[in-house]
C-alpha cells in the first residue's frame, strides 16, 4: 500500500474521506488542495507507518525512505526550492495529525531544513535579514525540545537573561545581531545537554522529526487526552510535512486562527484572532495579545488594534470566500488556521471547529434552517453528554457581586471554588471533595489533569484561541482566559487583583459567559429550557422510539424530572424515603421488633407518612406512570451504630437497650450485598410489603379524588431470584389492593412487575413473566451480581483494570454489554417468549448513559430511566439510538 500521499498546487492524492489513514489534518490539507484553495505542498505519511512502527521496536517499513524521498522532490518542483539547497533552501514544518483532533496534544516542528548554511540563503532572500536568524533559533529551540527532549524553558531563560543584560523587554527589540548571538549560546546548550552539537544535516533532521511525531503519540499528554475522550491508542497518527511559509517576513505578514461561526456563542459570524509579523503557534500560546479578524469584532471588543479586514483588505475578502467555501462544503462550522506571507494567504489547516454545547446546539438548529444540514443530522451531531454544561447554572444577573477582575469569555457558564495555582494539587484537591479553580498564568497541555478536576479555569495570559480557552470548551468547563489585571504568584501562592490579595483556598467565583471573575460564591439560576434547546429537544423527542422516565423520589426530584421532560418516574425508592428525618428511629423499631406484633406498632407510625410521600409525588406526576420499588434496603445501613442511636429506638420501643443490641448485632451480615435484602426481606416480613401497598393505594385514591387524575401505578418487587418469591410478595400486593378497594369504593388500576437484577431472574425471565406484568432491569445490581464485584468495594482495584487497559471502561458507568447484556438480552426474549407486549426498561446509573442507552435500543427496551439531571441526555441519545 503507499505510504505517503502528496498535495499541493490544487491537486492531491488524498482527500477527506480517506481521514483514518491520513488523519484529520492530512485528510483536509487533501481536501483543500483538491477545492483549489491555496495550501502550500507537501505529503503526509499514514497512520498505517505508525502502527508498522509501534509493532516493529520503533523501525519503518524499508520502502518509507524512498517514498519520502521522491515526495520531497515533488514539494521542491512545485515549490522551485531543494531540500537542503545551499542557494535555494526548501523549508519544512513537520505535524502531527491523529484521526480525531487532538488540539496542541501533539508536537510540531517548525522551520526545519535551516542549519549554518541554509540560513544565510534565507538571511539573503528576505528584506530583512533579521527574520531568518530568528527563524533559526526558533528551529533549534523547538527542534531541541521536541526532538532532543531539551526543556523549552531552557533557552527561554538564555533569551531572558540576554535581554535583561541589554534593557530589552520585547522579543521584536531584538535585531539580526542578537539573533546570531542567540543562535550561538543556543547551540552551546544543545551541546552541553547532549553532548553532541545541534544537527546540522537536513535529512538527519527530517527523520529525527518524523520519528519525534511518532513518537510523541505514546507522550503522557496524549495518552490523557485519549483516555478523556476515547480515542484507541491504536489509531496512530499521521505525519504531515510540508513547505513552509512565513508569517514573520514583516508587516503584510501575519498568521491566524478563525471560526467561521463564534464558538462560544454560535452567532452566525466570522470570529477570529491574528497577529502581525508572527509564526506559527505565537497565537495559541497566548503570548501576546492577537487581534481581531473582522472590524465587527474589533469593535465589540472595544480593542484599538486594527482588524486584519483593515489592515490587509485583499487578503481579508480573499479569507472570507475561502472560509465561506469550507463551510458549506464541509456543512459545519470550521476552526481555520492561515498564514499570510508578504500578502499572500495559505491555509495551514482546516477541521471542524471544538465548540460551546449552546453554540453547538444553535449551530446545528440554524443549519438546519439554512438547509445546510437535515433535522436528522442536527440531532446526531450533538453530544448528548455534552448538554451538561447547559444544565449548569449561571450567575443571578441580579446578585451582589465584587468584580474584581475582568477577563474574555472564553468558555460560558460559572462556577465556584477554591482557588489553587498548580495542577497536581487541583487533583489532589478534588480527589478530597473539594471545588478548585484553577488559576494559572497561561495553561500548557501539561495542566490537562488540573483542568479535568478544576470547577472552572482562569488564565491572566492568552485569547480566545489559547490553550485554556480551546481545551476548557471541549471539556464544558467555565474559563476567564487573558485576565491581564491578575497578578499571580506562583512561588507565594497567591493572585492580586483589585487590590485584593486571594490566597490558595481563598473562593473566587469566575463567569465564562462575561469574563467576570469575582470575590467570593455568588448567587446562581438556573438553567432555561427555551430556543435551540427546545427546538432541538422536541426534535428529538419526535424521533425516539424509547421512553425517558426518572428515577426519583423526593418531591424536589420529582419536579425536576418533569421540568427536564421524564415522561414518568422509573424508578422510585422507598428506602431513601424511610431514612428522611426522624423516621429512621420508627424504621428501626420496625427492623428489630422480635414479632410481628411489634413490627406491625412500628409500621403504624410509618403508614400515614409514607402515604403522605406519594401522595405529593403522585400529584407533582399528575397521571404519568410512577414505578414505586417496594423496600430494598440494604439491611446494616438501616442498623443503629452508636450508643446513642441504640438508646434512641430502645426508648421508643420500651425495651432495654441490651436487648436491643443484641437483637441489632444478630442482624448484623458478613456479607450484606448478597444477604438480607431485596424481596427477601418482605418475604420474612410480608407485613412491610402490606403497609407499603396500602400506602401507595391510599395515597392514589387521595389524589384521585382531590385532582382527578389517576396515576399509571406499576409496583415493583425488588431483587428476585424466583418465580414462586415474586408471586409471594404479588399476593400481598393484590390482596392489599382488594382491601383498600372494598374501604374506598374506589378501583385504582395498577400493574406489578419485577426488578430483574440476578443471573437467575434472567435466566427464569420467561416464566417469570407469566405473573409479572413488567420488568425493570437493575443494572447496577446486574452488574454487581453479574461480575461478583461490589460497587461500593471496587474503589480499590476497578481503577486499576480500567487503567491497565483490562476493562473497557468502569461497568458502573458503561454498561458492560457482552457479559451483563447478554443477561439483560435473554431476560428481554425470554420475558417477552411468555408475554409478547411486556414493558421492560432499565434503571439506574445505566440509564443515563449514551452507550448504554444505544443498546437498550438495540434490545428495543421500552424505556430508560435515569436520574433527572441526565434526562435530557437520555432523550437526546435515545432519538440518536433510533436513527
Ligand atoms: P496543532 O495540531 O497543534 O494545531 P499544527 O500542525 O497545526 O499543530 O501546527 C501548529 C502551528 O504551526 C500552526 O497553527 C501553524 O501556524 C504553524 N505551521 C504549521 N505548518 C506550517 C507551515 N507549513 N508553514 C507555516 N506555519 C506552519
Ligand atoms: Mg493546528
Ligand atoms: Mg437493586
């Protein structure tokens, strides 16, 4: 197969929708090519070679040499330059590019081909001479570090410490003769770090770049990125080389990065940074501050540089037409990097553009209406996870608040925290339960672990394009990014702003959305449901086969469910209920009564207030159906542990408190995740099951009379592992439903059905389900019984199977589909063998879960049930599933 594909000068070998093997940068430097847009030339080495490489130590197919070698003669002809020319030097920049973007997680090399010689002939063909020496040094010291592994900060430091002795400040003081004198010390650190002097032979540097990128894909930081965002490590990235341009040849030069819609927002308009007289990654590092592309934005952002649309006006139209093209041909919105030499555009990389979940969700519903893309496609191309960070809430435009700083908007949405300066220690901190901001000067993909554990992320350095802006929004998280008035200090922990000095720990409140960043917690809203969210939402709703339902079961759940759009409860747990408030010691009472005499006394007192519990749950749910889950407690939870609490329920029993603690420590389980619980316990206790039926039935009864509606009730015995168990606690159901029946004159249509959360229900699904009426599959109990693994003893070693690459994924959060789908697979068939119309869905953590929601539709479940706050993923991935 061939190994390197070439592009440039409107043609190319490759093109978009060959992305697995070329990589997403490869794949659209073809495409562009292809489009007669001006890209400059230069070939791409496949994913394939890097693969070869990782299986064969680190070695490349033989043939690669040659290959690369008849590709740079190609890039030389169209350029009219010779790699390696002593006259007429071609000049490389070598890029990493994986399948899926991984923006900054890889490294670049810029400048490549310049040694002692080259650089002379570049001095000579530029108007100023200046500009091919600071090339060169920029090419040892990127070369050096990524290459040679020589910390960037190295020569940073020689280039601080020549300044300071000379009263510069700007690296743009610096003249041709500095550069040669920086050129020199550089290469006596490359020699003194190595032991060898800097190469100087364009080939060795080629292949020492190319290995480089190769190798930078096994680099911890990409290895995180990828375990964040799933990417397999077997992907492999590609290599592209390709001739340079210059966006440092002076002042009609200049280099960029623009979206053609504002990502933040999704506002149909072009939103972009450059700087003047600038190479390469100077605007993502944020080092100094860019300029706006458009003079719209320019003004919006009441800035006094001049926009590139006035200071270079031709390439500007000739920018917009090119953006606009890409757009449309591409059909979503773009994240375009450019450079301009002396007046001339090239484009350097195209890609669909990282973007805001509210400017995804506007994106996708105005193209829809622009007709660029179907309602199907609007639907499929939001993240269902990603809806999260609109869930979040926002700052009370009303509250009181000390602004004492003011930064860019670079990801929306607020948060508060405690205030830390170093990643590791942002990490340790939430590990602890705490809330962090991170607040760093400027982020490098170095601080991705401290940005995955901070609330919310403040930079006092860099644009709308930096590093913290661009990763904070793949991430959801708010970000303040360029907040010059902070002064940080690192080495005494704290951060000036106002006047006001903030130590680590101190709370800072930081606003995405306007760039505030302020004293102290402030008051938020809520999140609206309104626009494109709507829209989008009832898009999906339409689309979906499967019901989303809840799980709830306070009051409060219960309106926010309805409020996200649960089409019913799921699932509603009684023992969380029996914990609320004083009723622990009357549940108690009821656990450890000696007889039935003592615990129907104790189920007395429970009675009314568990009526008075569904009774508000059923009104909020006003006719929609509500799975209520007869008590599943996990005994000892239940148990008194203190001396206190053991005296507490002894007075309220009358009975010594001796007594007591034996009857307690009889109770007391080796093993309480495989023992007394479940229908288990209304199987001893089958007085507990009765109360809990006269209570929903009574409840129901209440509310059918005071509103008229009447609730859609399905009760559920909980953890079964026989049919003769489920129709034991079912008897007491139906006779108790007799009972109230015949008290109020009043009929309550309800349905029983089952958990199936053991091996063994699925396995006896079918005749099961002659006397069940509908099954809810537990699958967090599912995965606990099905594995032998317990959820809350898995802390210690689950992490460890995840990381070593032995599990997939943590069970508990993706369903393991080949072991417990398979048990939730044959309790579907074999259910619906017996009783074709049965309603199945599953609950529990599961069931908020994109992945998982797929296959429930693959199984054609009947609904999902998660918890409210993930309800509106849940129907968005479900319409995904059904598309
Ligand atoms: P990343 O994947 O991190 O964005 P890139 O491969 O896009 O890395 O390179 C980083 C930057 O280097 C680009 O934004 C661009 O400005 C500059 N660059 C890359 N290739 C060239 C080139 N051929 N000529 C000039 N600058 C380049
Ligand atoms: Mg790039
Ligand atoms: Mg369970």
């Amino acid at each position: 197969a061939k190994r390197v594909y070439t592009f440039g000068d409107g043609q190319a070998d490759g093109a978009s929708h060959l992305r697995e093997i070329l990589g997403g940068k490869g794949a659209n430097l073809a495409e562009m090519a292809n489009l007669g847009l001006p890209v400059p030339p230069g070939f791409t080495i496949t994913t394939e070679v890097c693969t070869f490489f990782y299986e064969n130590g680190k070695r490349y197919p033989h043939e690669l040499e040659a290959e690369v070698e008849t590709s740079l003669a190609y890039v030389g002809k169209l350029t009219g330059r010779a790699f390696g020319d002593a006259e007429n030097p071609l000049l490389l920049s070598v890029r990493s590019g994986a399948r899926a973007s991984m923006p900054g997680m890889m490294d670049t090399v810029l400048n490549l081909g310049l040694n002692d010689v080259t650089v002379e002939a570049l001095a000579k063909g530029a108007a100023d001479e200046r500009f091919a020496y600071d090339s060169y040094r920029r090419f040892i010291q990127m070369y050096s570090n990524v290459v040679l592994g020589i910390p960037h900060h190295y020569f940073e430091d020689i280039l601080e410490y020549y300044k300071e002795s000379r009263g510069l400040i700007l690296d743009t003081e610096l003249d041709a003769a500095d550069w040669r004198k920086m050129i020199v010390s550089f290469k006596a650190k490359v020699d003194e770090e190595t032991g060898n002097s800097f190469p100087q032979d364009p080939k060795e540097q080629l292949w020492g770049a190319i290995g480089a990128v190769f190798g930078s894909w096994m680099n911890p930081r990409a290895i995180t990125y990828r375990r964040l965002h799933s990417i397999p490590s077997s992907w492999g990235t590609a290599v592209n080389v390709q001739a340079m341009v210059f966006g440092n040849m002076g002042e009609t030069s200049a280099t960029g990065v623009a979206f053609t819609r504002n990502p933040a927002t999704g506002v149909k308009e072009l939103f972009g940074e450059f700087l003047l007289n600038a190479q390469g990654e100077d605007v993502v590092a944020g080092l100094r501050t860019p300029q706006s592309i458009t003079e719209s934005a320019r003004i919006a952002a009441c800035s006094t540089k001049p926009s590139l649309e006035i200071t270079l006006p031709a390439v500007f139209q000739e920018f917009v037409r090119a953006t606009e093209l890409l757009e449309k041909h591409y059909r979503d919105m773009q994240d375009i990097e450019f450079t301009v030499e002396r007046g001339k555009l090239w484009l350097l990389q195209t890609r669909a553009g990282k973007r805001t979940s509210k400017a995804a969700l506007r994106i996708a519903v105005d193209m829809t209406r622009e007709g660029l893309i179907s309602q199907d496609e609007a639907i499929v191309r939001i993240d269902p996870s990603a809806l999260e960070q609109l869930l979040h809430p926002t700052i009370d435009p009303d509250a009181v608040r000390k602004v004492v700083a003011t930064g860019l908007p670079a990801s929306p949405g607020a948060a508060s925290g405690a205030i830390v300066f170093d990643s590791d220690e942002a990490e340790q901190l939430k590990n602890a339960g705490h809330k962090v901001i991170l607040v760093r000067i400027e982020t490098s993909p170095e601080d991705i672990h401290g940005m995955h554990a901070a609330e919310g992320i403040l930079t006092t350095r860099g644009g709308m394009t930096s590093h913290a802006a661009v990763v904070a929004r793949g991430m959801g998280k708010p970000c303040v990014s360029g907040a010059g008035a902070i002064l940080v200090d690192y080495a005494g922990g704290s951060m000036t702003a106002a006047g006001v000095v903030f130590r680590k720990g101190d709370i800072v409140t930081i606003d995405g959305t306007s760039g505030q960043v302020i004293q102290g917690r402030v008051t938020m809203l809520q999140p609206e449901f309104s626009g494109e969210f709507a829209t989008l939402m009832a898009w999906a709703d339409a689309a979906r086969r499967m019901g989303v339902r809840a799980n709830a079961e306070t009051p409060q759940d219960a309106r926010t469910a309805r409020r996200f759009g649960a089409e019913g409860i799921g699932l509603c747990r009684t023992e969380h209920m029996f914990f609320e408030g004083h009723r622990i010691v009357a549940v108690r009472e009821m656990i450890l009564a000696d007889d039935e005499r003592g615990r129907r006394a104790a189920l007395a007192k429970l009675l009314p207030i568990q009526r008075a519990d569904f009774l508000e749950i059923f009104e909020i749910m006003a006719g929609l159906p509500v799975t209520i889950r007869l008590l599943d407690p996990p005994l000892h939870e239940f148990l008194p542990q203190t001396e206190a609490e053991i005296a507490e329920v002894a007075d309220s029993m009358g009975i010594a408190a001796e007594k007591l603690r034996r009857r307690a420590a009889d109770l007391r389980e080796i093993n309480p995740m495989l023992g007394f619980r479940g229908s288990r316990l209304a199987v001893a206790f089958p007085e507990i099951a009765e109360m809990q039926a006269r209570a929903i039935f009574e409840a129901a009864v209440e509310v059918k009379r005071a509103t008229g509606a009447i609730v859609q009730l399905e009760i559920m015995a909980p953890l079964i592992i026989a049919k003769a168990e489920f129709d034991f606690v079912r008897a007491r159901i139906d006779s108790t439903a007799r009972a109230v029946a015949s008290e109020t004159g009043e009929n309550i249509p309800y349905s029983v059905g089952t958990m199936i959360e053991t091996p063994r229900a699925s396995l006896r699904a079918g005749e099961i389900a002659v006397t069940a009426e509908f099954f809810s599959i537990g699958t967090n109990d599912m995965t606990q019984t099905c594995l032998a693994l317990s959820r809350d003893d898995a802390g210690s070693f689950l992490g460890g199977y995840v990381a070593k690459g032995i599990f997939p994924a943590d069970p508990f959060v993706t369903l393991d589909q080949e072991g417990v789908g398979e048990f939730i697979e044959i309790a579907s068939r074999r259910g619906r063998q017996t009783r074709p119309d049965i309603k199945i869905g599953i609950c529990g953590e599961h069931g908020g879960d994109p992945q998982s929601i797929a296959f429930c539709e693959k199984l054609c479940l009947s609904y999902v049930s998660c918890s409210p706050f993930r309800v509106p993923i849940a129907r968005l991935a479900a319409a995904q599933a059904a598309l």
